[in-house]
C-alpha cells in the first residue's frame, strides 16, 4: 500500500482549493480590464499557497498571458506540468541557474551587466533569442536598476543579439492605501525611463508596473500588463482599495472533529490550564494546530460547526486545538469544522486570522503547512458564459 495511492486514508484536517471560484475571480479581472492589457497571475509560493500547478492550468485557460515566480524550481515545476505559457522568474538569478532557464524557455529579469553578458553567452550556445524584463528601482529598493541609472543597462540589452527586451517593469512600494503620493512619484520616475526609450528608438512590448492594489487603484499605471498575486485567490490588498463585486475567497481551512470532552466546573483545558471551566462544558477537539500553519493563540477565535461559532479555548496545540460546542449540542464526533472560510451563512476570513497573528493575509495564506494536504474541487467545471465588464 502506497501513500500517494487515491485511496490512502487523508487526515481530517485540509485545505479546501476551490477552483471554480478561483475561475469567477479570473473572469471579474478580466473583465475589469481594458482588453488591450494583458494579466500576469503572480503563482510563486505555490501560488500562495493554493497549489501553483491547479492555479496556473485555470489561469491559463481563462486567458492569462503568463506566469511570475520567485524561484527556479517553481518554474520547472509549472514546465514539467505541462504550463507553456511565459514564465518570468523575479528577482535576480545565480549564474548557476541561467543555463536551466535557457534550456526551459524561461524569462528572466536581468539587472546588472554581468548577468546580461553571461546570459547573451548562453542564450547563444543554445541558438536561441531569450526574452529578458528589467526591474526598474522607482524607490522600492529592493531588486533592480536605479531609475536614473537603468538607461546604460537597457541599451546593452538591446544590442544583445541573443537576447530580446521584451518587458521593463517596476513595483510600487504601497499603492493599496489612501495616500497615493509615492506611488505616482514612483510612476513618474518609471515614466521618465520609458520616455527615454521611446526617444532613442528601443522597442519594449511589455511595460509593467502594477500589482494587485496598482491593478485596483492605479489604472493610468496599466499600462501594457498587470501582475495580479492576492486578489487571483479572493483576498484584497488592503480594506481601502477599490471593491471588485463578486470576487469570493478561494481558500478555505477545515477539519473534523476527532474527539469530544466533558469538562466539570474547575476542570482546564490543554497545556498550561489557560482555560478553567465556570461550568459544566462541552468540548470538541480538531486534529489541527500552530504545526499546520494555525495561529498559536490563547482562548482567542472561532471555528465554524453546524454553521455556528464554537469560541476556541485553551492554548493551540502543535497538532490540536479545542472549541467549546456547548451551545451547539447536535455536534458530533467527524462533523466538519470550518476555521478559514465559510459555513452556511457565516464566515471566518483570512484576516480575520491574520489579525490573530499580528500579521497580514500574506503570510497567513503562504504559512499552511504541506502536512494539511490541499483538495482542489470544481476543477473540471466548463468555463463561465462571457461576464459583462465591471463597473469600475
């Protein structure tokens, strides 16, 4: 008997993918978008932790141009699955890595100029014409040319005829917030690169600058192509942004219950005794805790059973955690407890969770552990009927 046998026995505890939703959310973008700009779905970290391959075959489908990952093996991963569509790896590259990306057709970001030399070299060994993207630093400060140093760079590009300047790109440092101030600064010094190319006569079919809160908020900076990470999967970049209609949460978190206590008044619950009984409680424990990803938190939370909240109790666990189901005494042992997503008319979101993390959507999603294994559902849906374009 085998563990990745179909019929091996999963444990109750999962994350739930549901690619239908995932396939709406794609077509509410889509259709947000003037046609003339292409979407990037922005897949690193297993997108986001919703399982890059699944991911990229829906986006793929429903017209996505390509793909952004972090690392070299998130793209032969998408290559080895059968993804043909560019992949354009962020970030900078190892000169270990820039024969493999050659080899699996990759797009690389290319910033300094040794890295164009090297990879000019190799693209040539191989007979090919690579497609390169530059970053251009706007005051992010993290990868790419300084724009008021980017045009050398960009030049040396051009006369490689190995390669091809296909895209420059930039990334807005905050543009999900009310104040849009340094995000058009950004912009400008972006656009004073751009007119720069234009004037000397270097063609770039790919200008890109806006991620998630960009797309939404920032349409003057569209220009050829968006990147697209958190809001593919339902989540917005912030409170504040620009609302999209209809966009659902693709991820949900859930388990079953896999025992049930009684407790007595005095009586206390889990390590440390956090939790002291006032009376008679009922209690159910789920087979999840902070080793899968879940907040380590003290009598703070809720999950959903029978679409009711039970309160968390007690200290999460490595691998369990407590809720009390006293008033909600039809529950039973494998009933289904939802603690990320929705359940009948309730719902407990992702930052509800990262509020109990101190922390942002971001990290809650990318932080599930693979022990909680991912079950995709409404994969093979036939796509939707043509949505009319949202009101922006």
């Amino acid at each position: 008997m085998k563990s990745d046998s179909e019929h091996f026995p999963l444990r109750p505890a999962w994350t739930e993918i549901d690619l239908g939703k995932l396939r709406r959310n794609l077509q509410l973008i889509r259709g947000d978008l003037p046609p003339a700009v292409r979407l990037m779905a922005i897949v690193k970290d297993e997108a986001y932790g919703h399982g890059a391959l699944d991911v990229a075959r829906v986006a793929q489908e429903e017209g996505a141009w390509g793909f952004g990952l972090s690392t070299l093996e998130e793209a032969v991963h998408l290559r080895e699955g059968g993804i043909t569509a560019p992949l354009l790896l962020l970030g900078e590259r190892q000169a270990s890595e820039l024969d493999w990306c050659v080899a699996h057709d990759l797009t690389v970001c290319v910033n300094e100029p040794h890295a164009v030399r090297q990879l000019a070299k190799l693209a040539a060994d191989f007979g090919k014409r690579v497609p390169v993207h530059v970053k251009i630093n706007t005051g992010m400060s993290r990868y790419g040319v300084r724009w008021d140093e980017a045009l050398p760079l960009l030049e040396q590009i051009a006369a490689e005829k190995a390669l091809r300047l296909e895209g420059v790109m930039s990334h807005f440092s905050q543009s999900d917030e009310t104040d849009k101030t340094f995000a058009n600064l950004q912009f400008a010094r972006f656009s004073e690169v751009l007119g720069a190319l234009e004037q000397r006569g270097i063609p770039v079919n790919l200008r890109h600058a806006c991620n998630s809160g960009g797309y939404l908020d920032l349409p003057h900076a569209h220009l050829d192509m968006v990147r697209v990470g958190i809001l593919l999967y339902g989540v917005f970049p912030s409170t504040v942004c620009r609302q999209l209609p209809g966009l659902e949460p693709v991820m949900s978190v859930k388990a079953k219950i896999a025992a049930i206590q009684k407790l007595k008044p005095g009586e206390v619950v889990g390590y440390g005794m956090r939790y002291t009984a006032r009376t008679e409680r009922r209690i159910a424990i789920l087979p999840i805790g902070y080793g899968d990803g879940f907040p380590r938190v003290r009598n703070e939370g809720c999950a959903l059973i029978h679409g009711q909240r039970a309160p968390l109790i007690g200290g999460i666990a490595m691998d369990a955690l407590m809720v009390d189901i006293t008033d909600i005494p039809e529950a039973r042992m494998w009933d289904e407890a939802v603690l990320m997503g929705r359940q009948g008319r309730d719902e407990i979101t992702v930052r509800d969770l990262a509020n109990l993390k101190k922390s942002v959507t971001y990290d809650v999603l990318t932080n599930w552990r693979l022990r909680l294994r991912r079950k995709s559902v409404n994969g093979h849906q036939p796509p939707a009927p043509k949505l009319e374009t949202a009101a922006r």
